[in-house]
C-alpha cells in the first residue's frame, strides 16, 4: 500500500495539499496562520468541514465528521459518549490542541490533558478547521501534531432566520434542534438550543462472552449563544456562552468477565467568553481582546454488583477550571510596502495567558483491592507570539510564526516557518514547512498521587518535537469540467523528544525519557468527471515508532482511507455514499474471555455510510443517514466494537 501511495503520486504528477481534494474549502481558512488565508495558500495540510457537508453527510457528532480526515484516526472505545482519541500523524492524542473559536479547550483534569472526542455533538457548529502539523507556534502547549478549531454559528444576515431540524430512527433514537440566526440593526445573534437521546448499543465485542447485548445509551443537552454589538463600523463587542449535559452509559470489564449494566457517566461543561474586536486607524490595525472562562466537571459511576466475581466499583470525579485572555492583532502593512514585490503583507502579534486548576478525586475498587487517585493543583501559562506572511510576486506566499511561553517553570520558544510557490503554467503548487512544537507536563504527571504509591514529578520538562512536510496540489479542467481532477501527496515526517513516560524505580513516577518517530504520506484524488457526480479517495501511509523499542505505536494503523460520493441524479436530490477503511495495527489485546492477551496486531475494519437528502423546497429538506450498514464488527480499540447499524430520517425546515 505504500508503494500504491507513492506511484499514485508518481504517475499522476500531480501531488496535493492533505485536505484540498477533501471538500470544497471556503476561500479563507483563519486557524493556520490567525490570518484569513486562502486555503491553497496554506503550508500545512488543511480540512474544512462546513455546516452544509455536516448536514448533507449527516454527522451528528465530531467523531463522525472527523472520521474521513486525511492523517487522522479515530479511536473510540465504544459509541457516542465513550472515551475516544484521535491521533494525528501519528502523534498522541494529547498532541492535539482542540480549540473553540480559537480557544483552547482541552481538558486539564484528564491524566495526559487530552481532550474526549466522544461526547461533543454538532448542533451548533458551522466550520471545523483541521490543521496537520506542528502549530504550538501559533497556539502554544499541545499543539504538536495540529490543531482542531470548532468554529461556533454567527448571525451574518438580516434576520431572524430560524432553521428546525427533527430526526428520529433505529435504534430508538431522537434529535431535535432549533436556530435562530440574524442581524437586527447594529446587533447580530445567534441561538442553538439541541437536545437528543439514543439507545445505543452494546460496546463489548459480540466475540466475548461478557456480551450481553445492553446498550450504552446517550443523551445530552446544549444550548449555545452568540451575541454581538457593533456600535461604530469596524467595533464588535461579543458575549458567547455555551452550556452542555450529558448522559451515557458505558462499559467495565474483568477477568472473569462480567459487564454491569448500571454504569453510568455525565460530563457538564460550562463557557463564556466575553471579547472586542476592532479595526483601528482606518483599517491599519485589527486588534481583538478576549476573556474566556471554561468549566468541566465529569463523574463516572460504577455502584458495585452482588453478582460480580470482581467485584469491581468506580466513583470519580474530575473538576476543571480554565481562565483564558488573549490579546491578538494583525497590521496590515500592504500601507508601507507595496509595488509588484510584495503584496498582502500582514503583522501578527499578541498576548495569552491561561489559568488551570483541578480538583480530581477518584474512588474505585478492583477484584476487592481500593484504588484512589487525587490531585489539587493549578498551572499558569503565559506566552508571547509574533508573525509574518507576505506574498512575494504573486507567486510565493511565505508565512512565519514564533513563539515565547512561560509554563511549569519552563521557557519554550516554538517556531514555524512555511512556503507555498504557486506554478500557474502548470495549474501547480507546491508548499513546504517546518516548526518546532511542545506540550507542556499535565497537573497529574506533576502532581498526582495515587494509592499504588505514584507521585508527580514537579521537575517534569516539556514534550518537544520538530517535524517537517513537503506537498504538491494540481487542478487539471477536461470534459468542460475546471475542476475535472485534483490530486496529489503530502509527506511528513516529525521526531518527539522528552516523551513523558511512566517508570516504577527507583520511584513509581514520570520522567522524560521517551521518544518517538513519525512519518507518513497522504494522498489525495478528488473526481469531478460530471455535474451530477463527484469522487473522492484519499490513503494515509503512516509509521509511528518508539524509538526506544522500536516498536509500533498503539492504535497507529500504517495505512487508512476513504472513498465517497456525492451523486446528483435529479434536481435538488444528493446521495452521498461513504468507505472507509482502517488496517491492521498494534494495540493491546484481549481474548473471547476479557483476559489480557498483551500487545499484538488487531484486525483491519471497513465501515460503510450513506447519506441522501432531498430539497423539496428551498426551505424544507427531507434527509436520511445510515450507518455502519454492513454491521461490521471492527474493534477500533480492542475490545469495544463498533456501533451497529443505525438509520436515523429527518427533517430541516428554515423559516424566515
């Protein structure tokens, strides 16, 4: 598959950007160089996910609409609510910075400060912006394989516009949401409020004897505010505020097998922002201000059953608190250099600070014997960033960023420098970057203690990692179409130093002493062979070693990828059929008994989907979504399967 990668490149010879050929981008993407910045003109591997792909493909939550992202795993230990990763080039799940219209909302009460990808819905969501690569330039700690921003509704147009979506289907599921977006003189608003519920499935492999066939259910609850006041042109004041609840069930095991089916976690997440944006001295300067405020609070509960040989139970909880400001500007300094050189010249600068503190308590019992974990701590970051980017010759668009943070007793300095040359003689571009990136030690590694006799290490350094890519795009036109092919590869390639790494001597602790290489391609070929159709297929070549054993990474399949569909057959008619595959990879195993076999190769899935949705007016649209049709039984993570098949029609109206 490699070779199939690399001759695909060869032989079209027309090598693309990571994420181009995905969808049809918007003309700007703003979470690459903070710079709204065409997306061709990016040196980084780019995917845009826009509300108008969400509905027609029917993502309901960000697993699924991350599902088909190039260089992107999704690794979910069970349905919606479970705990899922995602690893990116390769790199850890905490390696990737998940962001909130550019704020960064990771989780610090989670052991590695990773962020759960399992629970969050779409609801209120017009854009996620995925950007590959090293970005801790631009957004500091964690950002060491890219950065993930959900970009929130706004109201852009005279209103009110109200759109309501319902949906329902099998098994036992049922959605509703309701949006009111506009302008109404100087102010501009817009209001999410979604709530749904399923019944799920049973996350256990059918394969074990543990399965029993009850579901892990889901529900949740979110309302979402964003509200803005203009009151001289050029000046916004914002208020956003954004509230969820949810409910789910989720699975325990043992050794013997036995799954309760009492357990049970919720997650309540809370957070406001308040922020002005300006445009100064005539438009010279645009400068924003932002405080944010962000709190998560999680309990898992497991009570313990008379009737389990392990006699397992769980109560934890876990507490976040996040303060976050940010001052960012942009001059626009076209006003002192022009002429036929330089043009689109842009100054990036500002300042960040972030408060974290946590409070995690956690109270379970294995096979009889107690565990208990507990941290109270609390972390400060603060950082200094700066950027250039300029297009030189209306052919070279280069981009630069550093960055200075203070965190954990630690100084990194982060920096990141990429080209994108445009060939239009041959309908061609090629890009290149590289940056350097870290990720600061989480308050547990610091500071947890547990009963076993772990203790933080307080002199932990950061994780740091220097990486590189080189890409090509080319669009070629035929058959009247201007669009008729697209294809292309990126390769990648970046080295982790100072991996945190758990150690029992001389004391059960974390220290820096891990390392890990990875490097991979990402090919692309987008398919416009007529107006009612178009194609997509897109492969993923990865190695993710531990340099110190040499070993595969956990849950890194060497190779993964997609084909869609979208087909047009009549007027106001789309049906949109989706493959998507992963291989074989290293993880840790467990036999039809639940006992731990150790590491080895779990098996490769393939897991079909199809969308259709039919316009009957402008403002009503009828739709379905199926998933997993083919009732695969892949094992994303060993021992939790995938969800069943589900089928889930609906309706969206908009009323204006």
């Amino acid at each position: 598959m490699r070779t199939f990668s690399a001759l695909l490149a060869i032989t079209l010879a027309t090598p693309a950007f990571a994420g181009e050929a995905v969808t049809e981008l918007p003309d700007l993407v703003v979470t690459a160089t903070r710079v709204p910045t065409s997306a061709r003109d990016i040196p980084a591997g780019v995917t845009v996910i826009d509300r108008s792909t969400m509905e027609d493909r029917g993502f309901n939550t960000l697993t699924e609409a991350l599902a088909d992202v190039p260089g992107l795993r999704v690794s979910a230990a069970g349905g919606t609510g479970g705990q899922t990763s995602v690893f990116l080039r390769g790199g850890n799940s905490n390696h990737v910075l998940v962001l909130r219209d550019g704020m960064p909302i990771n989780d610090p009460s989670d052991p590695s400060d990773a962020f759960n990808f399992g629970v969050d819905t779409l609801s209120d969501v017009e854009r996620i912006e995925v950007i590959r690569g090293p970005m801790a330039a631009l957004y500091g700690s964690g950002a060491m394989s890219g950065v993930i921003n959900l970009i929130s509704r706004r109201g852009t147009e005279a209103g009110p516009h109200v759109s309501i979506d319902l949906s329902g289907g099998y098994p036992a599921q049922v959605r509703g949401a309701v949006s009111a977006t506009g302008t109404e003189g100087r102010i501009d608003y817009a209001l999410t409020i979604a709530s749904q519920s399923q019944r799920g499935f049973d996350s256990n492999p059918q394969r074990m004897t543990s399965y029993t066939g009850t579901p892990q259910g889901f529900r949740d609850r979110i309302a979402t505010l964003n509200l803005g006041f203009t009151p001289v042109d050029g000046t916004r004041f914002s208020v956003f505020l954004r509230g969820r609840a949810a409910l789910f069930g989720f699975n325990t095991l043992g050794t013997p097998t036995y799954d309760t089916a009492n357990s049970s976690g919720t997650t309540d997440s809370l957070l406001g922002r308040i922020g002005v944006t300006s445009a100064l001295f005539g438009g010279l300067l645009d400068t924003s201000l932002f405080l944010g405020r962000q709190q998560e609070d999680r309990h898992y509960v497991e009570p313990n059953a008379a009737a389990d040989p392990n006699q397992n139970a769980t109560n934890d909880r876990y507490h976040a608190r996040r303060n976050d400001l940010q001052w960012n500007n942009t001059l626009h300094m076209d006003r002192f250099i022009g002429g036929p050189a330089v043009s689109a010249s842009s100054l990036t600068f500002g300042y960040q600070r972030l408060e974290d503190s946590i409070t995690v308590r956690t109270n379970d019992s294995f096979g009889g014997f107690p565990y208990m974990n507990s941290v109270r701590a609390a972390m400060v970051t603060d950082a200094a960033h700066a950027g250039l980017q300029a297009t030189l010759w209306d052919r070279l668009t280069l981009t630069g960023q550093i960055r200075q943070d203070w965190v954990a007793d630690q100084a990194p300095f982060t920096w990141r420098l990429g080209g994108v040359v445009d060939f239009p003689e041959l309908a061609t571009k090629v890009k290149a970057a590289y940056g350097t990136s870290f990720r600061a030690p989480s308050l547990f590694d610091r500071f947890g203690i547990d009963s076993y006799g772990y203790v933080g290490n307080p002199a932990l350094k950061p994780e740091t990692a220097q990486g590189w890519e080189v890409g090509f795009t080319t669009t070629l036109p035929a058959r009247g179409m201007p669009d008729f092919l697209t294809a292309g590869t990126t390769w990648f390639n970046q080295q982790v130093r100072n991996l945190i790494v758990t150690v029992f001597t001389p004391a059960y602790t974390a220290t820096n002493i891990g390392a890990a290489h990875m490097r991979g391609l990402e090919t692309e070929v987008a398919l416009h062979p007529a107006s009612w159709l178009r194609l997509r297929l897109s492969h993923t070549y990865t190695e993710a070693e531990n340099r110190d054993t040499g070993s595969q990474l956990l849950r890194r399949p060497p190779h993964s990828g997609s084909v869609s569909a979208t087909i047009t057959p009549l007027p106001g008619l789309r049906i949109m059929p989706d493959l998507t595959y992963t291989g074989s990879f290293r993880d840790a195993l467990y036999d039809n008994g639940g006992a731990f076999l150790g590491s080895g190769t779990a098996q490769h899935g393939l897991i079909a989907n199809l969308s259709a949705a039919y316009d009957i007016t402008s403002k009503i649209q009828l739709y379905t979504t199926g998933r997993n049709l083919f009732s695969s039984r892949f094992e994303p993570v060993n021992g939790y399967q995938t969800p069943g098949t589900s089928i889930v029609m609906g309706v969206r109206m908009t009323l204006d």
